[in-house]
C-alpha cells in the first residue's frame, strides 16, 4: 500500500483550466450534485485537537473554532473551485487562474493528483450532517491489516490484527487465503 | 531532533496561521522541509519572518518580469516564490531575472529550488556578495555555508544554466 504522490505535489501549472475542469467532471462526478446551500451538507467541521494533534468532527453551527477548520472538505472546496472555473475563461493557465484564486490552490492540487491516482480520495462530503467517520477509519485500518471491527460508537472501533496468521514454524507451508478465513 | 514530515507539518500550519491560504501553506511547508533537509536555516528564519510581518507590510508579487522592484520595504519571500513557482515556464526563457528587496533570501531560495528540479536545470543566484548554485532540488552549494544567512537582501540576480557536458567529445574516448 504506498504510492508515490510527492511526485505529482507540484501543480502543473501551465495546464488550463478547462482542463482542470474535465478533470473534475470526470472525477468528482457524485461530487458536483451536493448542494452545499443545505445546511445539513455543510453541518460538520474537522479540526485538530490540541493533546493528541488527532483529527476530530464538531458542528460548526453548535461548537466554536470552525474558523480553525482543517483542509479536509474537499467536496465543498472541489464544488467551490468548479464553480470558480465556470465563471473564467476556459484557456486561462492554471497560472494565471492561481494568481487571483490562491485560496482554492489546496483543491485543484488534489484535482491534479486524482488524475493520476483515481482512488487517493474519499468520494463522499465528509462534513454532511450523515457523516459516520467509522466508515472511513474501517477502510483506512482494513489497509493496515486490520480484522474483526469491533465498533464501540460511530466514531471508534476496537479491531484485531493477525488473528489466524501463519506463526514463525508455519510459514513454510500455510494457507495464502488465512486472511479471509479469520474474517467470520 | 525534529523529522523533516514533522516540520513539514508544522510549518504548514504556522503558516495557515499567519493567514496564507492552505494551499499556499502546503508550499511553504514542503520548501522549508528542503531547507532543513539541505542543513540551512529554514524553521529559524521562517519564525523571524512571521514575527515581522505581523508588524510590516510586505509586497505580494504575483507576476514576475525580467526586472522587479518593490515599491514597498521588501517583496514577501513566501509569495514571491509561489508565483516563481506557478510561472516557471515564462521565467525560464528569461536571460536574467532581477529582483530589488526581498525579505528573508533564503526563504525565497527554498523555492528556487524546486524550480531548479521542475524546470529540468540548476540556477544560479547572486544577491549582494553571496552566490549560490541551486542544483535540481539535489543539493545547494554556496560561498556562504559558515555565515548566517542575511534576513534582507538588496539585489538579487537570478539565472537557469542550460545544460551542458563540462567535457568535450574527445574525453569520452
């Protein structure tokens, strides 16, 4: 599980932004339907807190601090730099669309690493009112080697790792499919 | 001792705090990272230039010419760069790219340097009597290793080598 998205970090800016926004149709497609004049799409921010320096949900229209909020909404900013390119000319480089817009920079970054890589982003609005954040970290310790989740809220899990897996004597001869027969 | 992803990190989120956009600060970051990496002064002088801005006005240069003056006290090493970054395939057919008054140079320099690897060739940099050879986001070389790095620099002078053998044909035999 690794892939090499520092090579992809600098924006290719003497692309245009119509191909910026080909980009985004092709990719963001589900992304572009959000309405993000629904309060209960933009409900949550993400922030970092202040002991663990860990990621953590609040509602921005209950909590303070959502003026702190981390760059994790890609959907709402992708939605945001889409329409920003729907109201400039279609042969401007990503230069020049850059100079006036620096605060969409983060975005159209992500936009021209999903080109390369299609799965290097979560699809879905990660600050909507429905947001379960348990979905996402199941996926994020799936890759790790994680099995049996054993859910303690919609916001963490407790998990196994390596239950069933071949020991040091058994790894001559054992069972390549062991990680699916451990999982029920 | 500080990892670089630590510093890399942190940086981005002073600068996020000081007010540049997040993408501007995703820059900053990964320049300052290769600063530390290559052993030259870059959290040290980043922290003085964000404890100055909160009380000087810097000039934002967004498009750069072959001559650049600042009409304020010095140009914003941070968005300087970016701009020198974005706009790499105009600056690079330029002979020479001059530049009066910028702010902390080695922030600046931090930039240069992944031009250098973007644009395919090293740089050279003059500013004042300090010259440095920017050498594809590789490594730096400079007359000024042991000095510290000044915090202001006058006259700064900017130009891409186009890449050649330093042999001839006849040394390949």
């Amino acid at each position: 599980m690794s892939a090499d998205e520092d090579k992809y970090f600098n924006i290719p800016t003497n692309r245009t932004t119509n191909e910026l926004k080909d980009i985004i149709r092709t990719r963001y497609s589900k992304i572009l339907k959000i309405n993000f004049d629904q309060k209960e799409n933009y409900q949550n921010f993400w922030f970092i807190s202040k002991n663990k320096e860990e990621p953590r949900l609040a509602d921005r229209f209950e909590e303070h601090g959502s003026e702190l909020e981390q760059p994790l909404a890609i959907a709402r900013d992708i939605k945001k730099l889409y329409e920003k390119l729907l109201s400039v000319k279609d042969n401007l480089t990503i230069a020049q669309f850059l100079s006036v817009n620096s605060e969409l920079r983060h975005v159209v970054r992500r936009a021209f690493i999903i080109e390369k890589f299609p799965y290097s982003e979560i699809q879905d609005n990660t600050i909507s009112k429905n947001i379960v954040p348990i979905d996402m970290l199941r996926l994020k310790l799936s890759f790790f080697g994680a099995l049996k989740f054993d859910p303690r809220s919609d916001k963490w899990l407790r998990i196994c790792m390596f239950q069933g897996a071949p020991l040091p004597n058994e790894l001559k001869n054992y069972d390549e499919q062991w990680v699916y027969k451990t999982i029920n | 001792m500080r990892s670089l992803s630590e510093i890399e990190t942190a940086v981005k989120r002073a600068s996020r705090a000081v007010g540049f956009s997040w993408g501007n600060s995703e820059e900053v970051g990964k320049s300052i990272r290769q600063l530390e990496l290559f052993g030259l002064q870059g959290i040290k002088n980043l922290n003085k230039y964000y404890k100055d801005k909160a009380s000087k006005k810097f000039e934002e240069l967004n498009l750069i010419c072959e001559t650049n003056e600042a009409s304020l006290d010095a140009y914003c090493p941070v968005v300087l760069g970016i701009s020198f970054l974005d706009q790499i395939k105009s600056v690079e057919n330029f002979n020479t790219i001059k530049f009066k008054k910028i702010a902390y140079p080695v922030i600046f320099l931090s930039f240069l340097s992944r031009a250098s690897e973007i644009s395919g060739k090293k740089i050279h940099v003059r500013f004042d009597q300090n010259e440095i050879l920017l050498n594809l986001n590789v490594n730096i070389s400079s007359n000024f290793l042991k000095q510290n790095i000044p915090e202001f620099a006058n006259d700064i002078e900017i130009k891409f080598i186009n890449n050649e053998d330093n042999f001839n044909e006849s040394g390949m035999e």
